[in-house]
C-alpha cells in the first residue's frame, strides 16, 4: 500500500479497473489532484506495489511510513503487517 499527501492508497478490485488507486476512505485519487497528475500518480502506485525489489520510505524517526509486498517480504514480515 503506498501513500499520497500522507493518505494510504488501497489497489483497486478488478471491478474498479488496474490502476484506478482510492484513498483509503473510499474517494479516488483524483478528487486531489489534476486528470494527468492522477494518471501518473495511479502508474508510479502500480509500480510501487508491484515492483520485484523491496521498495521501503521511513521517517527521520525510523518509523516506516511506506512498504511495497517485495520490502515486506525482504524483510520476512506477511503483506500488510509492516505498517
């Protein structure tokens, strides 16, 4: 799950179309930004979560902010329970 303006992205069902990322509230990404912001927003969280290499961003804290499947994996922690 990746995130923008600090709201977690959920990946779309198939019913909703490949990515076609909502907020976590339900609301979709565009509802922030403009139509081609959003197209390259929902392509760069396509990449994110699909990626085959571990892709990690924490704070100046330590604390993980965003981990794709791959990260989670590398690190041995089941999808999800990272964050």
């Amino acid at each position: 799950m990746c995130q923008i303006a600090g709201e977690h992205l959920q990946e779309p069902t198939p019913a909703e179309g490949a990515g076609n990322y909502v907020l976590e509230g339900g609301a979709p990404v565009s509802d922030l930004v403009t139509a081609g912001q959003a197209d390259t927003l929902n392509r760069l969280g396509t990449i994110f979560d699909k990626a085959s290499v571990g892709i990690g961003r924490w704070d100046a804290q330590g604390r993980i902010l965003a981990a794709n499947p791959a990260f989670e994996r590398m690190l041995g922690y089941a999808e999800g329970e990272l964050l």
